[in-house]
C-alpha cells in the first residue's frame, strides 16, 4: 500500500516516545506537564467532567526525536508541518492516519473538529483543523506557569 507523503503523520504517541526516549510512561506525563516536550497536543473528546476525561496525547515527532531543531519553532509553524499548506481539506481517512486514530474516535470528535459529511464521509477544512489542533495544544499551559 502506498501513502501519499502528506497523509503520513507528523505525530506520535505516548507509546513512541517511551520507546526513542527510553523512560517511562510517568516520566513521558512528567515531561508533558512540565513543557519539556513543547509540541503536545490532546486529541481525546472532550468529557463534561474532568474525572472522566481520558488524556490522548500525540507529541509532534521531530520535537522528539530532535528536540533543539524544535526549540524556536512556533505552533503555527509545527501545525503547518503536520497539516501541509497547500491542502484545502482533508477526509476522514486522512484525518485518522495524521491523528493516529480510529473512525469511531473520529466520529466522537468530528463536530468539534468542524467537520462535516461529505459524500459518506467526514470532511475537515484545513483553516477549521488547524484551529481545533491550536485549541488542544498543551504548550500554551506551560507557556503560562
């Protein structure tokens, strides 16, 4: 199967990170919490309270692998890395292999996103996903502390 280069993620997961890092899962939440890792984005759906809310984390990849390239970089120039420019939009299967997610969670999160349906499918502009990935950004709480 081939993919286009632009429908393959810039993301990465929890699991990913341990992996390149070499720590634990504790220290992955550690660094995240903590702004060691800048470009973090929680994509789960959002729940009414926060004893419900399960953190899906996806950590921009070149930051982890390569975290002083990162350092100057601003969001919008990392969502523009993962979203590549020229798009117009894109469609639910894109959507899933750039979020690392399944359909189902898609559906969850779809009207959020801005997306709608579109010949069977759902369909994000990529103003629209651009905006809901800078409003799960995690830097912007540690840019704070």
């Amino acid at each position: 199967m081939n993919f286009n280069a632009e429908s393959i993620s810039g993301l990465c997961t929890t699991d990913c990170v341990r992996l390149l890092r070499g720590v634990s899962h504790k220290r992955v939440m550690d660094m995240t919490d903590d702004g060691q890792l800048q470009f973090v984005f929680d994509i789960g759906a959002h729940a009414e309270t926060k004893a419900n809310r399960i953190r899906e984390l996806r950590f921009w990849f070149a930051e982890v692998v390569t975290p002083q390239f990162c350092a100057r970089l601003t969001l919008r120039e990392v969502i523009d890395k993962i979203l590549p420019i020229k798009r117009r939009f894109f469609m639910s299967g894109e959507i899933c292999r750039l979020l690392l997610i399944s359909r189902q969670t898609l559906r969850r999160i779809a009207r959020e996103m801005g997306g709608v349906i579109h010949n069977r499918s759902t369909r994000v502009t990529r103003e629209a996903f651009a905006k809901w990935l800078e409003s799960r950004w995690l830097g912007h709480l540690s840019a704070k502390a």
